[in-house]
C-alpha cells in the first residue's frame, strides 16, 4: 500500500507509539482489503464508548493511549447522561467507570458529544470521504448525504480520527458503491403502511450485506434515517440508494435491469406489530431529530405519562430546542441526551420495552435481555399515557 512520506515516519514511530499503533491499524486493514492508499477525511466517529459494551480492558486500552485526533471526531453514545445519570437510574460504580472512558476519549481529542446521528451537529457534504462506526450513521452519511464511508469498528475509526485518513477501499470508491438488488415496497393502506423502521427491519433480512436500490417510494430524510439504521441491524446495509431521492441515484445513471428484485409485503411489515403488555417506552433510535422531537411534542401536549418514557436525542439537538422539550418533559416523559435504549444498562431492568424503531426492535432483546414490541411514535405515546 502507498504511503506518504510523512506517514511512514508516523508509522516507524517518529511521532510517538500512540500514532505509530494507530497507523499499524489503518496500514493493517487497508492489506487486508486491497487498498492502495489512505485516503484524508473529513470527520470520525468512533463507538465503543459505552462502558457496558467496551468494558475494563477496553477502558485500559483507551487510557494507554497518548495522542490527539487530526480531525473532528465525535462519540458514539454512552452508557448514561452526562449530567443526570442518578436521576435515570444509573449506578455509582457504572458512572465511575463510564466516566473515566469519557476522559480517556476527551484526552485523545474526541469531541464528547455522544450520538448515533453528527449529522444534525456538522455538515457533512456530498463526496467528504469519513470514518464513522456506527452502522445507521454510516447508512445515514453513505446513502442520504451520499458521503463515502465503511462501516468502521471502533478500533480503526479512532486510528483514523488520529491520524486523519483512513485506507482507501470498500464505499470510498465510486465503483464499489452502485445498486446490487432492487426492492420493492408494498406500502399498503394499513395502520403500518409508511412505518419506514418495520420496513427496513423487513428488507435488511432480504438483502443482506448487498446494496439496495428503492424504487416507488418518496421516504423524507427522517425517514431514510430509520429505513437505513433498520437495514443496518438486520441485515448489514451500509449502503442503500432510493431512486429520485438519495443523491447518488441524481449523479449517476444505475442500469437495475439486470439485478435481483426483492419484495417487502404489507403482510410481512403489519406481522412485527403486537399488542404486547410493556413496562417502558423508548424512542429515538437514530437519535431524534428536531422534526421527531417536535412530533413528540405535539403528541404529548396535555396528556400524562403512566411508565417510563425515554426520547433520546443527541444533546446539541435537545439543547437547541429547548421549548420541545419541555413540552415532552411536562408530560413526565424524559428526553435523554448522550445514551440510547440499547447501550444503557438502565434499560436492562425492564422485562419489555415499546420502541418506534426497527433497528431497537432487532436490538433490544439481546443488548437488553427485554422483549421488545414496535409502533408508531403515535402508538408509543399512546402506550405511554393510557
Ligand atoms: Fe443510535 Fe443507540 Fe439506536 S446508538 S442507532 S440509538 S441503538
């Protein structure tokens, strides 16, 4: 593989052992895929941020490291809020700990503002080549902003934040990026028909790891949002077009006569839908956008909760939009800033958990150990407040 002068000084430890073990990641993934250069980037993200998933040695592996990232770099959410963590139920022992992972990010560079979806925090352009883990973000920045990015694990997506380059192979090239299987949406008429997360859930199963390509549908970008995250969790899109919509299919002309078709039926979306008992209500997996918060708002306007009901929301979102919140909050609903329903040990407590999204849905069973039942926002307010 290629590497610039400068870079191989970095990599025969002329910049420290931090750098040089960053490189060796990057150098080592970039033989393994073929690639014949590193490529610069724009920005990061970097999961394995919660200590429920990461854990001590994870934690000791952060705080031996001894550099700074070369580029913007955000987290993946943590295991609790920052700020409140008491009041969501969270562990002394648990907060220490998730603390020093803060710290050990925060002394490597990474910006602590921990959410699945940077995209509402930093304009992220056509073309800008990246290194995001977490696999809606990387869906989200691939396929609705048409970025170039693989699905980093956090390892190599916190070698590239310090070094600012990542190897140059997979989604970061053109040819790699074009339509493999074409879907078709039955959308229906039924309670169900545009719930883009139990669509997603449904496809991601069909496709596989390959790159779908939509056709008949006009999702919103919100709702790309949650057709990618869904498609990431069961299956591992990385990568999804929507004709006329995502920008890709604008710029290029793709010839899908000759590719796969599959179908996403009415039946198969509606049959993820139960009337299950559950003890908590979570939504924002994405991360909710100013529009889903608004939503919520609305939803919840005058009406009172009777279980826990968390919306998660990256905090430069939630703090932008301070009058949405306190709607949603004067309902007894809490918006979480920094954590999610899957990589927070509060919600292993509960048995069962409602959720909007398809990617919760295919999560909250083995991250949690709960059950987990699906609905619209409007249903899972409902739930909430009857
Ligand atoms: Fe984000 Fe957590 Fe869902 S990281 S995509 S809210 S599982």
């Amino acid at each position: 593989m290629y590497l610039e002068k400068d870079d191989e000084r970095v990599l025969a430890g002329e910049f420290g052992e931090t750098r040089q073990k960053m490189m060796e990641i990057l150098v080592t993934l970039g033989r393994v895929y073929g690639a014949e250069k590193l490529v610069a980037i724009t920005s990061a993200q970097v999961s394995g941020a919660s200590y429920k998933t990461i854990g001590k040695w994870g934690l000791s592996w952060l705080q031996s490291l001894n550099a700074r990232a070369a580029v913007p770099a955000v987290l993946n959410p943590i295991g609790m809020p920052r700020e409140g963590w008491q009041e969501f139920g969270i562990g002394e022992e648990f907060a220490r700990r998730q603390a020093e992972v803060v710290e050990a990010y925060r002394k490597l560079g990474i910006r602590v503002e921990c959410t699945c979806t940077p995209y509402y925090l930093r304009i992220t352009e056509y073309g800008e080549h990246l290194a995001w883990s977490e696999s809606s973000a990387v869906a989200y920045a691939n396929s609705a902003l048409g970025a170039r990015t693989n699905r980093e694990g956090g390892p190599s997506a916190l070698a590239a934040a310090i070094i600012g380059k990542t190897p140059y192979y997979g989604l970061h090239l053109v040819e790699n990026r074009r339509p493999q299987v074409v879907v078709e949406v039955e959308c229906g008429t039924g309670p169900h028909a545009g719930h883009w997360g139990a669509i997603g859930h449904v496809a991601g199963k069909k496709v596989g790891n390959r790159i779908p390509i939509f056709q008949g549908i006009r999702p919103n970008r919100d709702q790309l949002k949650a057709l990618g995250a869904a498609m990431a969790a069961t299956g591992a899109v990385a990568l999804f077009h929507v004709e006329k919509i995502t920008p890709e299919t604008r710029v290029f002309s793709f010839d899908t006569g000759d590719l796969d078709r599959v179908t996403v039926t009415e039946a198969e979306v509606e049959a993820l839908f139960t009337e299950t008992e559950v003890e908590a209500v979570a939504v924002g997996c994405p991360h909710c956008s100013a529009d889903e918060l608004r939503e919520l708002a609305e939803l919840l306007r005058g009406k009172k909760t009777t279980k826990p009901f968390y919306v998660f929301a990256a905090k430069g979102v939630a703090a932008a939009n301070p009058d949405l919140v306190s709607v949603i909050e004067r309902s007894g609903a809490r918006v979480i800033p920094d954590t999610c329903m899957v990589v927070s040990p509060r919600m292993d407590e509960f048995a069962s958990i409602m959720v909007d999204s398809g990617k919760a849905l295919a999560y909250v069973p083995g991250m949690c150990g709960a059950l987990a039942r699906i609905g619209t926002r409007r249903e899972c307010v409902e739930v909430a407040t009857s």
